[in-house]
C-alpha cells in the first residue's frame, strides 16, 4: 500500500486540482482540507475524492475564481451565495464570518448558498474551536439516501459536526457524523480497495439490502427515522431557508444537483465566565474517560478523539492510500499532465 508524508501529499493534491482548473488558493484550501481528513483516517473524505472534483469543474457542478456575494445581513446572522465555489473556499470563508459575528454579538450565523461538496465538516468547527468559540457545521445536497419507509434516493446524507475548544490547549472535541448509515465516500473507498460493504449501509436498485459497493442504489439512513428526519431538518435549515431548496425540486423532476451549508458559531463568554466554561468541559470529558469500558472495547474516547490520535500517527508514520486510490490519482497526474510522485510508484 503506498504512504505518502502529509507535505508532498498536500503539494501533489493542490497541483492537481490547479492543473484541472481550481485557482492556486482554491487548490491550496481544497488540499488542506483533503489531507486532513486523510490524516484523521477518514479517507472516505479525502483525496480519493479528487477525480471528482476535477470532474466536477468539467461538468460546471464547481465554479472556480467565484467572489462571495452578500446576500442578506441581518443582527448576528448574513447570507452568502458563493456561485458553486469550492466547498473548502466557501464554508472557510462562511465559518470566519461567523467567527466574527459571535465575537461581536455573542452567536454568529453564516449560510452559504449554492457551494459545492464541502468535505469532512470536522474541517471547519474545528477551526471555530481553535478560536475558542463552539462550532456547529451543516451541509445538504441532492438525494443520496433514502427515505424511511420509502423506495430509493429521497434525501441526502446530510452531515452535522459541532466542535468545542479543549481546555489548556487540548484537542477540541469534534463531533462529525452523517445522518446516513455511512457516508458515500465509505462506499467508494470500499470500490477503490475491492472489499464488500457491511449490511445495513445501502440497498440496490430493488430496495433490497447489498453488500456490493458497485450495486448500490441508495444509501440508508441511520436509526431508521432519526436519520432521515434529521436529514430532512438539515435541508430545511441550510437550503430552503435561504430560498435555495434541493430535495423538493429533484423530487418533483428537476434533476439538478445543489449544494448549501451553514456555520454556526457560538462564544462562550456571551454566557458566562469562559475559564469555569472550559473547566466544565474539561470535567465532563475526565468523567467520561473515566466510565468502565465494556468486554471488547478499546477505550472510551471522546468525539473525535480517535481521529486526533490517527493524526498524529500519519504525521509520524505516513498516510496510507488506498491502491485503487493511489491508481486513480496517478491515472488523474498523467491526463493533466503531471510527473507521477515517487510515493505513488
């Protein structure tokens, strides 16, 4: 399996998205935040995804050279519509408006509309934590996963992250989930690594359950209705309050594709004493270490807290990259026209 250190990954990463059309910063933030989640070992979201992204500018599903455009501001929120920018550029730039916002009034709301595929969140809340303040992340899409109860795609894995600071310096504790059984990129890495898929992640075109990656149809959601009705509050929340509404239009025959998400910030001194806050925090995660593991566990661990671990592991050791991964970037380097880097060979 080929590994490759974080920097000629990130560098290899942002030359080929600038050779497929992405401008040097869009391609620098975009890579920033593949690698990352490569390094948290969440290579569903990493740079398996770049043959897509440089489709994406092909097919115009992502706008390169896009300026945010004020839509609406109003007390502690603002509306932004980001022209399918890259999902990196636009919610970066939607999570330091919100940033500023509860700096200013204590809570800071950003919505982002009409961005395009936007990653691992995590990405983004944790950069909210590293101000100190509490981020909360959404994104909604076209459909990709079912409905509960019903048949085929309905609505979309829609993610959720919310990232607290860590006291002292500490790691945040980052929450980052899908409200689908498993996120699409997990579907990929499992076509790019060859292996089956567990059951319960997806059914095919018969509504059937699969374990085939390649016969996938429809994602399911997870817990049955929560996930689906947490997906369907995300929609409302991201898209169709800012007049930008995916699923109903697709439903109703418009097969389009639409992206929008939010950044949420909160200070926490807009609520007390910021120093007993994170005391607090600090306490709540000691006493949840401290709970008993059960026969089989590895430990308790806090949100996020494995993927920091992960971290500094493949900073350390090297990220390991997929063989159909490494195949599929290669293949990518050499239509751009793009020396191969030695750690794909």
């Amino acid at each position: 399996m080929p590994v490759a250190q974080e920097t000629e990954l990130t560098d290899f990463a942002t030359a080929l998205l600038h050779a497929a059309g992405y401008t040097p910063d869009e391609a620098a933030q975009t890579a920033r935040l593949l690698v990352w989640a490569n390094l948290r070992g969440a290579d569903s979201h990493g740079v398996l995804r770049i043959p897509r992204y440089i489709e994406m500018i092909k097919t115009a599903v992502v706008r390169t050279g896009q300026q945010p455009n004020l839509i609406r501001e109003f007390g502690a929120t603002c509306v932004f519509d980001y022209g399918k920018a890259p999902g990196a550029v636009a919610m970066m730039h939607a999570a330091g408006k919100a940033g500023d916002l509860a700096e200013k009034f204590g809570i800071g709301w950003c919505s982002a509309r009409a961005i395009s595929h936007a990653g691992a969140i995590g990405y983004f809340t944790t950069q909210l934590a590293g101000r100190g303040l509490i981020g909360i992340a959404m994104t909604a899409s076209r459909p990709l996963m079912s409905y509960f109860g019903a048949k085929g795609e309905a609505l979309s894995t829609n993610p959720l992250s919310i990232a607290v600071p860590g006291p002292g310096g500490a790691d945040p504790i980052v929450l980052d989930m899908s409200t689908a059984a498993v996120a699409l990129g997990k579907i990929m890495a499992a076509k790019d690594s060859g292996n089956p898929i567990p059951k319960g992640w997806a059914i095919d075109a018969n509504g059937t359950e699969t374990q085939d990656p390649h016969a996938v149809a429809a994602i399911l959601p997870m817990a049955g209705p929560k996930g689906s009705g947490l997906s369907l509050m995300i929609e409302v929340l991201s898209s169709v309050l800012v007049g930008n509404a995916v699923i109903a239009p697709f439903l109703h025959g418009e097969k389009k594709g639409g992206f929008n998400g939010l950044m949420l910030a909160i200070n926490p001194a807009a609520f007390g004493d910021t120093s007993s806050f994170l005391a607090s925090v600090e306490s709540l995660a000691g006493a949840i270490h401290a709970l008993d593991p059960a026969a089989g566990s590895d430990g308790v661990k806090l949100p996020g807290e494995r993927g920091f671990q992960t971290g500094r592991e493949r900073m350390a050791n090297g990220i390991p990259l997929a063989k159909g991964t490494a195949r599929n970037l290669a293949d990518a380097a050499g239509r751009l026209g793009l020396a191969v880097p030695a750690f794909l060979q």
